[in-house]
C-alpha cells in the first residue's frame, strides 16, 4: 500500500512541477484506488493527446495492482525456451 502511495504522490509532484509553463498539456486517469496526472510541454505533434492519455491510464493502472502480486499479471515466456532450466549448485570445495 506504500508503494501506491508513493507512486502517486510521485505522479502528482511530477505533474505540478511540468504544470507550471503555459503551455503544457495533460491528462487524467483514475482506477478507483489510484490516480495519476501525466503532462507534457511537448507538442502535439510529439506526443498526441492519445499517447498522453494511454500514458495516464497506464500510470494509475501500475499504482494501483497490489503489492501481492494479486493484481493483473502479464505470464509471458521468453521465445525458444519451452522449459526452464534448473538452477545447479556449484561443488563444495
């Protein structure tokens, strides 16, 4: 629960120090259990809202999985290695 916290105090000190030129843009997303603010002063043309948006989402999303591990885990098995190999323990000397 700290890390969530810590996350997005992270995202909102982030957010206020970028919001402080005229001209930055930003975007909001709120899972329920967290929030994040993700701004930019980058162009439109380098960073359309879409991406500043999915960046959000993104963003609350991680704050907000448990530190359980309880959360929405993404099990993705490196290509070319069907089975793992098991750990060997070096000879005692």
């Amino acid at each position: 629960m700290r890390s969530v916290h810590i996350a997005v105090a992270t995202a909102g000190v982030l957010a206020l120090s970028l919001s402080a030129c005229s001209q930055g843009r930003k975007a909001e997303a709120d899972t329920g259990t967290a929030k994040a603010v993700v701004s930019t002063q980058a162009p439109p043309a380098a960073v359309p809202n879409s991406q500043l948006e999915t960046q959000a989402v993104e963003a609350a999303t991680a704050a907000s999985t448990p530190v359980d591990g309880s959360g929405p885990v993404k099990n993705v098995t490196p290509s070319g290695s069907a089975t793992p190999t098991p750990a060997t323990t070096p000879p005692k000397k």
